[in-house]
C-alpha cells in the first residue's frame, strides 16, 4: 500500500472532507522516495479556526504517520472558501536541487 493512499485514508477519515486532493511531490526534490506531499483539504471541521488550527488538526489526524514523511503541504479551507478560492497554489519548484 502507498505512502499516498495511507495518507488519503487517514486525512478522509479523520476530517471527512468534502474535497480532498492529495499529491505525491516528492519528484520535485531530492532523491523522489515517497517523501514529499501536497493535501488539499475542503471540510467543515475547519469552520472558525484559523490556518495554525487547522494545520495542527491535520497533523494531529496524521499521528505517527508524519515520522514517514519529510514535506506535508497543507492548503485547508472551509467549504465557503473553497467556493470562492477553487484551487490551490501551485507547489514552488524545490530550492534544494536534486541529489
């Protein structure tokens, strides 16, 4: 099973978001080994906390799974936002180079 699909099950279960996009980047930086991702995350547990608050809410529904894990690029919305947002930020190109 995937780091992905692990870190998919995990984030839907725990925040059951009514969108939820989560991509392997770890192409983009050194070595490319299942270590660097990207969630976007669209649910209503985030409704009146501010981003710190959601990224600890998310970090806390990843739990041990984190210690696997180099890079978890975190974009949290409400649904409302999400309505008004519809996308993400593109992820930078990674200023470490390739190893």
């Amino acid at each position: 099973m995937s780091k992905l699909f692990v870190i998919e099950n995990t984030l839907q279960a725990a925040l059951q978001p009514m969108y939820l996009q989560v991509l392997d980047e770890s192409h983009m930086h050194s070595r490319g080994q299942e270590t660097h991702y990207k969630a976007v995350i669209v649910s209503e547990q985030f409704a009146g906390l501010n981003a710190v608050k959601r990224h600890q809410k998310a970090y806390a529904a990843m739990g041990e799974l984190m210690q696997q894990i180099h890079a978890l690029a975190l974009h949290t919305y409400t649904p409302e936002e999400w309505a008004k947002q519809g996308a993400a930020p593109d992820s930078p190109v990674c200023a470490g180079g390739h190893k």
